[in-house]
C-alpha cells in the first residue's frame, strides 16, 4: 500500500474489482473513473477483458489498437451476455432501479435528460454496475421517477425472463455497495478512507442494509498507483468528483 492515494484512486480500484472474475467479455466503463478502473483490471488481474475505445476499436490498457467491433456487433454482445457495462444513475433505489431518463413526471418532466438509451437492455441482459460521483439523497430514493435499468423487484417479477439480471456494484464517493442482503436490497460492501458511516447512511434516502463493522475500501497497491499515474497523469479523475 502507499499513503499517496486519492479518493479517485480508490475509487478507481473500486472499479476494476468490479471486473474481477468476469472472463473473456466486453467490459464498458462509462466515465473516466470507470474507464480508469477497467484500464486497471485489464492491466493487472484481468487480461482477457476486451476494452473499447468507445467507437469502434477494442484497445489494450494504454490504448493500443488490437482490433474492430463496429457497433452494430455490440447488440450481438449485448443480447448473449458477454458484457459488464459500468454507468452512471441520475437516481437509483434500493433495489437497484435506476434512471437517467427524466426528473419529475415524465410526461412534464422538471429535467430531462439522456432518455433510458441502453439501460433497459443492459439490465435483462448481462452484468451491469454504476458509478454515481456524488452520492446524495437526490440520487439514492426511496423511488426512482422512471425506471431505465431494472432493479432486483422487477427483475423477479418477470421470473425466468429477469434470468440474466445482476446488478454488481455501486461504487460513489463515498462507498461501494451490492445488492448480497436476505431481501436484495442495497447494502453497504465497504467505506472508502475518511468516510463517516453516519454520513453514508445520511446521504442515503433510504434504509440501507449496513453489516455491523463495514470493511474499509481497498486502497490501491504501489504497482496500481503507478499504473493509474500513467493512465491519468493530469489527474482529470479528481475533477470527475467535483462535477
């Protein structure tokens, strides 16, 4: 370990664990901290995961080419499963219903934003995690005010359609979570450094499942640092959290 880490960093590594034990998929981390994070794991304990540059290419950790996936074979990818996309959430519940679609009623919504684009699909389909920069009561709710990504209640109400459903993690500035309690909702997975458990379970606007003695989040080792130094070496992943 080294005591020259960031929040960003360990939020970084928060991601890449995301990826573990994922095989040969396509990984596609949207944001730069989820991008870093699957740099990470390709780098490191991951070497069979496939990563995009987002168009059309699939590159390695530093970005070199080594091959081509238009995005019409993405849908291919998509629909058997070989994937684990790592988005973001406007809201997200306990369950895990997620929104990026609109605020308010989405007929006169107070805010519109991107439509549900891919959500819907990613969710029934293969492994899907998010990553929520500032985490807030606005975007942890009691309920979601539409639902784009599907959550564990829905994905059970459709039986052995919500099969291939998993949401993995939730990584924010604060914490990690997952949804491994009795009644799948979300819990806490672990604290990153220098968070307060009193301020996770105030900025969460809903009850959330809390082990007794939460873990503290992994800070990256020295090899990992060096590593997330070269992907990011103006440190653009701190100003991710700020926005």
């Amino acid at each position: 370990m080294t005591g020259d880490f960031t929040l960003a960093d360990v939020c970084a590594v928060a991601c890449a664990e995301a990826f573990c034990g994922d095989g040969e998929i396509l990984a596609s981390p949207i944001g730069l901290i989820p991008t870093l994070g699957a740099r990470l794991a390709r780098a490191t304990f991951a070497p069979e995961l496939l990563l995009t540059d987002g168009v059309a290419r699939l590159v390695d950790s530093d970005g070199v080419v080594e091959g081509w996936m238009p995005y019409r074979s993405v849908f291919d990818v998509v629909w058997s499963g070989r994937r684990h996309v790592l988005m973001g959430a406007t809201q997200i519940d306990r369950y895990g219903n997620q929104n990026i679609a609109a605020i308010g009623d989405y007929k006169k919504p107070r805010a519109q934003l991107l439509g549900p684009r891919g959500a819907p699909g990613n969710t029934i389909n293969h492994a899907t995690s998010y990553f929520v920069p500032q985490h807030s009561t606005k975007v942890f709710v009691e309920r979601v005010d539409y639902v784009c990504g599907l959550g564990y209640d829905r994905a059970a109400a459709l039986g052995e359609g919500g099969r291939f459903h998993e949401i993995r993690r939730v990584i924010t500035n604060l914490g990690v979570f997952d949804f491994q309690s009795a009644d799948r909702t979300m819990r806490l997975r672990s604290i990153h450094p220098g968070v307060r458990l009193d301020d996770v379970v105030a900025r969460t606007g809903f009850v959330l499942v809390v082990p007794p003695d939460p873990p503290t989040s992994r800070a990256p080792t020295v090899e990992e640092l060096a590593l997330l130094r070269r992907f990011d070496p103006e440190s653009r992943a701190e100003r991710e959290l700020r926005s």
